[in-house]
C-alpha cells in the first residue's frame, strides 16, 4: 500500500501547531515549530521534501531554533552556565543525557551536580556509576586519595582487573620520553601518553604528549605522569593530577624531579 504524502504532510504540520511554537526571544514572534522549521516559510510538501533530501545534520546546520527530540551530553561537568542554556534550549523538553565525572572538573568552582546542573531542568533522574573498566586496580590507591582529597562524598570507582604491573614511581623528569619508549615496547602496537604541564616533543607513532586536561576521555595502553607537583599547582591541580593517574588501562609510570606530593606518597 502506497504512502498518501498528502496525509503525512498535514499530520506533521498538525503536530508541530499544537507543540510549543519557538518563539523570538527580542520580539515574541513566533519563527519556527519545535523541529527548527520556520512556520511562516514551510508547507506540508517541504516537511517530506527536507525529511527525505537532507540529513538531520544539514538541516539543523545554520537554524538557530533548532530542536532535538533528546541530547547526549559527554564530559558535562566541565560546562559553563552559559552552555547549559545554550544546550537546554536545542533539547526539546529537556530531554538530555548527561555524563560526567565531577572529580575531573576543571573549570569554574568545585560542586556537586545539584550544584552544577541549571535549576530549570528540575528533578532529575541520577545515577552513579562505580564500575571502573578502565584502570587497573594497581593505581586505585593514588587514584583514591586523589578522588577523597577532591571530596570525600564522591564514589569510588571500583576496578574490574589487575595489570599485574605495580605504579613505578622515577626520578628525573628529562627522562620522561625514555621511560615513554619503554613503555612502547611493553605494549606491542598499542598507545602511550606523556602527560605533563610543560610541552615535550617525541616524534613517534605510537607517543603521544598531552596536558592532562587535554587527555580528559582519553586512554592509553601506558602513561607517563611528569611532575605531579607541578600539575597540583594549577587552580584545578587536583582534577587534572586525578584524571592523568586515571588514563592509562595497564601501565603507570610517574617520573619526579621535586618531592612527591602528599595526596601521593601517603598512598604509596
């Protein structure tokens, strides 16, 4: 049985009149029905015209008002106010998914997720995770008294496995890209990370140096922390120094030149 356009078009445009219309926020005009579609400009034709010539990504591009039925919503901690409204405007309903680690924050003021989150998107359905897939249980220690140094309140992810591999814990900082090529070789073809605040330059394919707010999300088969004391010195230190011990799914290794800080070697 064949599809009557007619129909479908005049259900769709039936539906978006009896949603909330997007209004202009300076003059109160109504500009588009909640899919982003100027109500003015667009018949029932153009709704299957569009639906079946472009993708939602086209669509949306360059349409301030566009809405989306649900958002997904990675590394939330680390947004502004701003983004929130920025966010919470393009999700129709507030529908969203939010993830985030608020122990990685490393913008703004430290607070929870009621602290966080905008006060408009109302109750909202949490749920903490405490499963770590990530990191070996080796660096749970240091990676724990960082989490409890950051707050005490916050769960502690449990690690699934064991490298086998201890934290090795070196001196002398300039030795960061040989302990990195050392690594290379413990973990046939996959990735190692130098993490450090100051830049270092290795040319290999499978090195790759990075701020620690620069790998948040990432992983690597093996990382090089440079310095923690110098990570601690940063506004959010405590953040950063806890998402580069959290980086790696095997081996640790942290090279110092000054003393170890506390939050460290009272877990060694």
């Amino acid at each position: 049985m064949g599809i009557d356009n007619d129909k479908v078009g005049k259900h769709l445009k039936q539906e978006a009149h009896q949603s909330y219309p997007v209004r202009d926020e300076m003059t109160g005009e109504v500009v588009s029905d909640p899919d982003g579609f100027p109500i003015a400009e667009l018949e029932s034709d153009d709704y299957l015209e569009l639906a079946n010539t472009m993708t939602i990504e086209e669509r949306s591009q360059g349409e301030r008002a566009w809405r989306f039925g649900h958002v997904i919503v990675d590394e939330a901690q680390d947004l502004t106010p701003m983004q929130w409204r920025m966010i919470a405007r393009r999700a129709r309903g507030h529908s969203m998914t939010i993830v985030g680690d608020v122990a990685q924050r490393t913008t703004g003021e430290r607070g929870s997720w009621e602290d966080l989150l905008p006060a408009s998107f109302g109750d909202v359905a949490r749920f903490d995770l405490s499963t770590n897939y990530r990191s070996p249980d080796e660096i749970t220690p240091m990676a724990t008294a960082v989490l409890n140094a950051i707050d005490p309140n916050l769960t502690q992810p449990i690690a699934i496995r064991s490298s086998g591999h201890p934290v090795q814990i070196e001196t002398g900082t300039p030795r960061a890209v040989k302990l990195a090529l050392e690594l290379v070789d413990k973990v046939d073809d996959g990735r190692v990370a130098i993490l450090s605040m100051d830049p270092i330059e290795v040319d290999h394919r499978q090195i790759s140096t990075l701020t620690p707010g620069a790998s948040k999300g990432m992983e690597f088969d093996g990382v090089v922390v440079v310095e923690p004391s110098a990570i601690l010195q940063d506004e959010h230190g405590l953040g950063l120094l806890y998402v580069a011990l959290t980086r790696t799914t095997d081996h640790l290794v942290i090279v110092h030149d000054d003393a170890l800080p506390d939050v460290l070697t009272n877990a060694l």
